[in-house]
C-alpha cells in the first residue's frame, strides 16, 4: 500500500517538473482582424445584449 502511494505522487512530481514536449512544428499566429458587434435590447423587462465576436487569424507554421 505504501508503495503504491509512492508511485502515486511519484508521477504527479514527474509530471508537474518534466518540461511539455510537443510533436509540433513551430507556428506563428498573427491577428488579421477581431471585429466585435453589439446589440442592446430588452427581453421580459430586463436589459439584454448580444454580442457577437470574430477573429480572423493566420497561423504559419515553420516545416521541418
């Protein structure tokens, strides 16, 4: 039991201290446009608003 409790938070502590390794290529993301529309309104006697949010992004990613 004591060892199984061991390797328990033996592998929390690996995987809190062991740096993230990721099968990914490098990428660059850059923000064309970020466009945000709002509308005011009123629904069953209380104040409402509507919001709607684009971002249009270009990711480049450097091969390998």
């Amino acid at each position: 039991m004591t060892r199984a409790v061991g390797r328990f938070f033996g592998h929390l502590w690996s995987a809190t201290t062991k740096p993230v390794q990721t099968e990914e290529p490098e990428s660059q993301t850059e923000v064309l446009n970020h466009q945000v529309d709002e509308i005011k309104g009123e629904l069953d006697h209380k104040k409402v608003i509507l919001r709607r949010t684009t971002i249009d992004e270009i990711e480049i990613r450097e091969d390998s």
